[in-house]
C-alpha cells in the first residue's frame, strides 16, 4: 500500500508541477484509516448504548421494587388491623392470596390522560 502511495503521490506533483523543495497542494488518503476510525465511532457508540441501557434497567428495577415494597406493606398495615378485630388465620389468608397472585392487570393499567374538550 505505502509503493502505490508514493508513486500516486509522485505521479500528482508531477502534473501539479509542483517542484522538489515546495509543499503539496494535495491530499492522499488511505482508506483503511477511515474505515478503522469509523470502527471506533461504532464502538464508541455500542459502548454508551450499553450503558445507557444497563442504567434504564437499574432504574426499571428499583421502580418495581419499590411499587411491591409499598403493596407489601399496606397489606401487612391492612393485615395488622384486620387480626385484632378477631380474623381467623384462614380468612387473613384468603384476604391476602388475591392481591399477592394478581398484581400484574393493576400495575399495567395505564393512567388515563385527561382530553381536552372539543
């Protein structure tokens, strides 16, 4: 690559007349170096993609975590109220089962936007 370099180079300052001792007006590139820049810019941007999406699922995670915590513990307040007034064992169970199995179609109500009206 560098012999076809110099003699394109050569061959371009001959017909530029462009004497021995004068600066070229030309410029000869190399195409492997744009390609192995481009490579680092793709790299580059997989990287912060990476990142950016470990810290969106970070984030998902500590929301979800801390919407059970909160229903965890307003059962357990609602629970703590409910065994003084004499619920049996077997009744604070079934109060507790439904809200413990299917949390998923309350959660994944989207909140309604209120429209504007027309």
């Amino acid at each position: 690559m560098a012999g076809a370099r110099s003699e394109i180079e050569s061959l371009l300052r001959q017909r530029h007349r462009i004497p021995v001792g004068q600066e070229d007006d030309f410029k000869v590139q190399d195409p492997a170096a744009a390609m192995e820049a481009q490579q680092g810019a793709i790299r580059t941007l997989a990287l912060l993609l990476v990142a950016i999406a470990s810290v969106s699922l970070l984030v998902g995670g500590i929301s979800i975590m801390n919407v059970m915590i909160v229903s965890v513990t307003e059962r357990t307040r609602e629970i703590g109220i409910r065994r003084p007034l004499s619920l049996r064992r077997d009744r604070t169970r079934s109060a507790a089962t439904p809200a413990a199995v299917k949390p998923a179609p309350a959660l994944a109500q989207a909140p309604r936007v209120p429209t504007a009206p027309e």
